[in-house]
C-alpha cells in the first residue's frame, strides 16, 4: 500500500510539474479558432502589431434599462460588436474616434429586433442611425422570417435636437504578440483535451482551408486557414430562397424606418470561406456570398462589406481577419468603422447639426 500511495504521489507530482512546465511554456490562446480547435498559437497567432486603443470607447449594455437617454447611434449586434472590448479596437470605438457620435450597442444573441423598437429606450429617445449587424452565416436566418411578417408601423417619432459630436481623445498604440507562457494549467489541460479529441477526428468544429496563396496572414502557418465548421452550414442556403433573405432584410428596414426618423444600416461581417474564395484551393470548401446576394435589392442600405474587406485583402494587408480567430483584426475593425462613417457623411447624416 506505501508503494502504491508513493507511486500516486510521484505521479500526480510528475503530471502537475509537466503542466505547469507547459504552462510557462505555451502562450496563451488568443483566438477561438486555435483555442476551440485545440491548434498551437506558435503556429497561429498574428505576429504584425495589432493597431489598440488605450480604452474602450463603447458599452455592451446588458439590460435593456441601459437605453434611458439619447443616443446616436444603436448597434444590434453578434460577436463581432459584443465580444470585442478586451482585445481594445473594437470596431464602435474607432467610429466614434472619428465622428464623437454616440453609441449604445446591444447583443442580438440576447435581444431580437422587435424587442429594442418596442422598448422605452427606443420610444422616447429614438436613434437617427440602427445598425443591424450580424455574421453573414446568419443572415438569412435572423432576417429571412421578416418576409412573411407584417410590421406594425413604430410611432412617429419626435427628433431633438442635433448635437455637435464630441470627438473624445485617446491614445492609439501598437499591441505586440505576447510570446510568455501563460502560467495556467487549466487553459494547457484545455488546449491538450481539444488537441487530442482533433487527431481523433472527434473535435471537427474548426476546419482547415488550404489557400493558394500565403499573404493574407501574419502568422507562422500562412498556408491553412482556420473557419468554423458551421460556415458550412450555409450551403443548404439554395439560391431559390436569396428573394426571401431579401424580401426579409427590406421588411425589416421597413419596420425600423416607419417612426419617419431612425436609418436603418446592414453591417454584415463576411465569411472567411465567401470572402477568401478566390484563394482556397479546394472549390468544395467555397460558400455563398449572401451579401452580393443581398445587394440586388438596390433600397436596402447596405455597406458592401465584402467588396470594402476583399479590396483590402486582395491589396496584400495582412490579418485583416486573425489568423487564429474568427474575427476581424485592428486594421479590419478600422475599416468596418470608417466604412459606416463614410456611409453616414454620404446620406447626410452630418448635416444641420447644431454647432453651439
């Protein structure tokens, strides 16, 4: 029994020393993809500086209690606006360094819609500008069943008075690659777990794309992109029902626009196997751009997100998306913001604007 309780022992210490070993060791997973799919951030993880700010500049409200003032702007929102205010450049945040509008963002995950038109914030203080956005694998779900629905007309609303934006000063920086180890065994137990369940061809949530090309990212592993499985998921989407996404989308507008005063905008946040098309060497991991097939209803108001993005890509700037993420880098984030303030100033948002 003495040897059996030794060996346990010498064990236990052996396993807990090699996990803190690899602790110290092993960075920490920046990125869902390499985090999910149990994929080393030595081989994933961006190496070119990342453009942050030395604060955030948006709130991700988390009742609806928040909205119980003024705003701008209001962000209906996924990851992409909710799930961004620790890595500090945020899309929202550069927007409104440049336009000093203000913004109220809430999660689309929590929230539908009709729940934000109906509620109080949005009666008595109502926007002049509602941004829909959302991953575009989604799209079609979250806006398709508005082609059957039939909007009540929201309240006529009541503008105050236009303010001269508030342009706030913060200090922008380069944040490096964080090459020291983590020193958390849990996260190592997390990362082996997903490793192993991946070679055993259990773990299938992160998928590897090859491209024929190797400029997009900054990362060691040029060559393979990382994707969600669920990207996929958009294939079942058959052209015969892209009318219905659209007819979904305008009823939507529709809806929001009826109190004579909010813009509606569609921010769309591409996918990386739509968007990287023309690079992936394996034609049966291409998915359908939903935002070109969006775009043939000529009244929506909707920023080619794809076409903004893909000319950046295709112009050889590296990590517009992370390489071991699923989401936009800083330089993709600046010009999501820069886009939709470019979107405004054409409509004439900035216009008649009190300057006292």
């Amino acid at each position: 029994m003495k040897r059996y309780a030794r060996l346990l022992i010498l064990m236990f210490l052996v396993t807990t020393g090699g996990l803190w070993l690899l602790s110290a060791v092993l960075p920490p997973s920046d990125g869902d993809l390499s985090r999910i799919g149990g994929f080393p951030e030595h081989d994933f993880h961006w190496r070119n500086p990342q453009l942050t700010l030395s604060k955030n500049l948006f709130h991700v409200a988390s009742d609806l209690k928040e909205y119980d003032r003024d705003f701008d702007v209001v962000v209906l929102g996924d990851s992409f606006s909710c799930d961004q205010e620790s890595r500090f450049f945020g899309w929202q945040s550069f927007f409104i360094r440049r336009t000093g509008l203000s913004v109220i963002v809430f999660d689309m995950r929590k929230y539908w819609p009709r729940q934000i038109l109906e509620s109080e914030g949005f009666q008595k203080h109502p926007p002049r500008v509602f941004v829909f956005e959302s991953v575009e694998r989604y799209l079609y779900e979250r806006t398709a069943y508005f082609s059957t629905y039939t909007p009540v007309p929201l309240a006529p609303a009541i503008p105050g008075p236009r303010r001269k934006p508030q342009v706030p000063e913060v200090r922008v920086r380069e944040d490096l690659r964080k090459e020291s180890g983590s020193l958390d065994p849990n996260q190592v137990i997390s990362f082996l777990k997903a490793a192993v369940l991946r070679h055993l061809g259990i773990n299938t949530q992160v998928v590897q794309v090859p491209l024929k090309e190797n400029n997009h990212f900054s990362s060691r592993n040029k060559q393979l992109m990382l994707v969600y499985f669920d990207e996929f998921d958009k294939k079942a989407i058959v052209p015969e029902s892209f009318g219905k996404l659209r007819a979904g989308m305008l009823a939507l507008q529709n809806l929001v626009e009826s109190n004579g005063l909010t813009r509606l905008v569609f921010l769309i946040a591409p996918d990386k196997t739509s968007l990287f098309a023309y690079d992936i060497q394996d034609e049966s991991f291409v998915t359908a751009n939903l935002i070109e097939e969006a775009a043939y209803e000529p009244r929506l108001h909707l920023i080619r997100t794809d076409q903004i993005l893909g000319e950046s890509i295709r112009s050889g700037i590296p990590d517009i998306y992370l390489p071991n993420d699923s989401h936009w880098g800083s330089t993709g984030h600046q010009r999501i913001a820069d886009s939709l303030a470019d979107f405004l100033e054409e409509s004439g948002f900035f216009e008649n604007v009190d300057t006292k």
